[in-house]
C-alpha cells in the first residue's frame, strides 16, 4: 500500500475540523468536511469523517449515503462495510420501534 501525499490545503481543512470536534462543535466540523470535498472530491478521509459524525448526529441516512459512497471506492476497507452495516442496522431498529410505539409524546420529550 502506497503513501498519499495530500497538499498543505487538505492537512489545514482536515486540522480545521479535528479542533472543531474536539471543541464540541461537529456541526460546523461537518461543514468544513463539506469544504474539503468540494476541494478534493471523493476523498476518502473527508467522506468518512463526514459519515461518522453523521452518525454521531443523528443523520444515520445521510450517513449511510456516505458510507454507500465509499464502497464504491476501489480502497474500500472492511471498516466501512462495518460501519455501513452498523448505521444501517440501527435505521431499521429506529424505524421498526418508531412504528411499534410511536412517537414520544412532547410530556415525554421534557
């Protein structure tokens, strides 16, 4: 397996949005992961760390788009068939409970 060499921009984006993970705001980290593929499409890094933090935010089908994405990469790792199975596991789970009991009622919400 070869290196990747990436240019100084993708490392600054890339840093840009691990100091806004770890400084709690994944939102504006998922933007800068949209910037970073609008600069460097199909990046495998950026796809995947956007997916993850789709996950981490709720958007499973927005990950699991993502992850879809990926294996179509010739790169492909086990890791994002895992992840890709894993998201898609909970959607179901999400949706069959959803259906079975509903939604939360807004005294339960509170």
């Amino acid at each position: 397996m070869s290196i990747k060499r990436h240019p100084l921009d993708w490392h600054i984006l890339k840093w840009r949005a691990v100091v806004l993970i770890v400084v709690g705001m994944k939102n504006q980290a998922m933007e800068v992961f949209e910037e970073m593929l609008k600069q460097f499409p199909n990046d495998v890094y950026a796809i995947n760390s956007l997916a993850y933090l789709k996950t981490e935010c709720g958007d499973k089908e927005g990950a699991i788009t993502d992850y879809k994405r990926l294996i179509l990469s010739p790169d492909v790792t086990a890791a994002t068939w895992y992840n890709l199975a894993s998201c898609k596991r909970k959607s179901v789970k999400f949706r069959m409970l959803n259906t079975v009991f509903g939604k939360p009622s807004k005294s339960m919400q509170s």
